[in-house]
C-alpha cells in the first residue's frame, strides 16, 4: 500500500466507520469573510443544539464567527473554567467568539454584571451585546467602563403578536438608541436587528451609514412585507440584506455581521448554509 500522509489516513479510517461523528479536520476553518466584511452566526438560531453540535454545524457550513448567547453559556452557571473550557472548543475548531450576548434582567446584581463582563473577557470576545430594558442602561455603562467592554443593545420589533416587549421600556426606534447612548460612555452601543429594525418602517442602510460608528454588532435576517413581517431565508423576504453589507464593506466595519434565522429551530443548519451560500454569490 503507498504511503499515507496523516491527513490521508485519517480521511481514510473515518471513511470506514459508518454512523460515527463527521471526520475530524487537521486544518482549521477558513476566516468567513465576504466583501471584507466577518460574517457569523449569533448562536440563538442554534438554540435547540449544544455548543458542541453547533460548532459541527457550524463547521460543515464555513462560519468561523459566533455570537455567543447567554442561553448556551448563562454566565451565572458557567465558571472560569467553564468559559475556558467553552473558548477552547471554538479554537480548537477555529471559530472565533466575536461577541458575548448576555441578556441582564432589570433587576441584575453586581455579581451578575461582573460574571457577564468577566465571562466575555475569558471567551476572547471583543464586545458584548444585550436584549434589555432602558432602566439599567447606565449601570451598564458603568460596567462597560469598568472593563474597558463594547456593548450593543438590541432592537426588536413590538409588532410581533408572541413579543410581550414594552415600547417605553426596551429598543426599537432610532430615538430609543439616541436617547439611550445620549451623555453615554463611548463603549455603550448598538447591536443593529436590521430585520425588526426594518420591520418597524426604519431603514437600516441610511442608520447604519450615519451610525456605524456606534453599531458593534449586525444581527442579519430577512423579514417580508405582509402583515406580520414574517421570518423568511434570505433573498425571500423584504429586508435590504445585501445593502447593508454593501454599505458595511464600503465603511471597513470592524466587527461581524452575525445571521440570526428564528425558524426551523430544531435543526436551522440548511437554512443557515443557503443563507451563507446565499450572501457568497451576492457578492462573487
């Protein structure tokens, strides 16, 4: 028999073995990068998978960037090793955690706010990002100084019949995130939803444009125009994707734009490699 490189006899032996994991690559993922822009996944669309099956999918589909959501890694359950633990299988996989998504309650302790902080700080991410209500917007400011940490906050759309959200409270219009980042530290900022944001009747080419300073984060989903706004794969519905990573690309925007897909949850992985494949061949 001739002889085998390691990476031949691995393919080799895998092969073999029917009904095991997928093979296990020597070489790392490529930088998923489109238009100069990072483009990654914001790990809620994989909330039914474990961290370790969401880093096969994952892998089989080419993104190198997740932002981690605090419902795989709830920072209040988690240790330091815990966190180590958890970056170690994003590296060893070559992923890299772009963001930490902690959701604080209203009512969040010190330690709560600490543990977030800390746990993005051990999980390498540069920023955090955050669904929360306007009340403790300065106390996370506070943290946010206090460990020199980005955080974007989140928008939604309250047109939505299951979202139980309060518009006094929480983020959805251009004047929310003014007025939240109003006399603000220059770390907190804005996690863009171009979906609901679009959703809402706003435009999100012109906000980001004029905002990209300020944005930390992109959440990349399409919505359609019918009553509801429904949740479509992308290039189905109505939301001016590829315009907005245009306008991303034209401004060199330094942090990743993460696909959120909300159906399908028991298993988004085909819908997730279309919409990648889909974003690929917009900009081949």
């Amino acid at each position: 028999m001739a002889n085998l490189t390691r990476r031949e006899f691995g393919v080799s032996l895998a092969s073999g073995v029917a009904g095991l994991k997928p093979l296990i690559r020597d070489d790392k993922l490529k930088p998923s990068i489109i238009a100069g822009v990072r483009i990654g996944v914001q790990s809620y669309t994989f909330r039914k998978f474990t961290i370790d099956k969401m880093i096969a999918a994952m892998t089989s589909i080419g993104l190198s960037y997740v932002e981690l959501w605090d419902g795989h890694l709830n920072p209040m359950k988690t240790t330091d090793a815990g966190f180590r633990e958890a970056k170690k299988k994003f590296d060893d996989a070559g992923i890299a955690v772009g963001a930490y998504c902690v959701n604080f309650p209203a009512a969040a302790n010190d330690e709560y706010l600490d543990r977030g902080f800390n746990g993005a700080i051990l999980l390498g991410a540069k920023v955090m990002t955050s669904s929360v209500r306007k009340p403790i917007t300065p106390r996370l400011d506070q943290w946010c100084r206090k460990y020199k940490m980005k955080l974007g906050l989140h928008n939604h759309w309250f047109g939505e019949k299951w979202y139980k959200g309060d518009r006094t409270a929480e983020f959805e219009t251009p004047r929310d995130f003014k007025d939240a980042l109003s006399g603000a530290s220059q770390y907190l900022s804005i996690n863009l939803d171009i979906g609901h944001f679009h959703a809402a009747g706003f435009d999100p080419v012109a906000f980001f444009t004029e905002h990209h300073s300020r944005i930390v984060s992109l959440h990349l989903k399409d919505r359609d125009r019918d009553e509801e706004r429904s949740h479509r794969r992308f290039g189905k519905g109505a939301t001016p994707i590829v315009d907005v990573l245009k306008a991303a690309s034209k401004l060199k925007f330094e942090y990743v734009a993460n696909i959120e897909y909300e159906l399908e949850p028991d298993d988004p992985t085909d819908a997730v490699r279309e919409s990648f494949q889909y974003l690929k061949q917009k900009f081949a």
